[in-house]
C-alpha cells in the first residue's frame, strides 16, 4: 500500500482491544479485535490486511462498474 495514508485507532474495551485501520483518501476502515494482554503490532497487521483486501475489493466493484 504504497503511497497510501494509513491511519490507526486503538481502543481498549475491557480485556479486549480493538484496533481500526482507516484509508486517508477513501474513508475505507477495517477494524478486528483480539485480547488486550496480546502484541497490538500483530493486531494493527491484521487489520491492515483487512483494508487491503476491503481497498482492493472496492477498486474491482468500481471498475466492472
């Protein structure tokens, strides 16, 4: 995602933590949840990966218009 800006929110809900991922450009996000006692790292690649799938996905729909 090259190019792209990228920006993360992280909330804490209890024991879980919620992490956000969220396109700059397009307004795009994609948020996963996971404990809050594990790596918040891995939980940011998670959901980066999910908005790259989400991104790529929408780009598809809009060319087959």
């Amino acid at each position: 995602m090259t190019g792209r800006e990228i920006l993360f929110e992280t909330v804490r809900l209890g024991n879980l933590l919620k992490v956000s991922a969220i396109d700059g450009a397009t307004g795009i996000e994609a948020s996963v949840v996971g404990r809050a006692a594990g790596d918040p790292a891995a939980l940011r690649g998670l959901a980066l990966r999910k908005l790259t799938y989400l991104l790529t996905r929408s780009e598809r729909l809009h060319e087959t218009g």
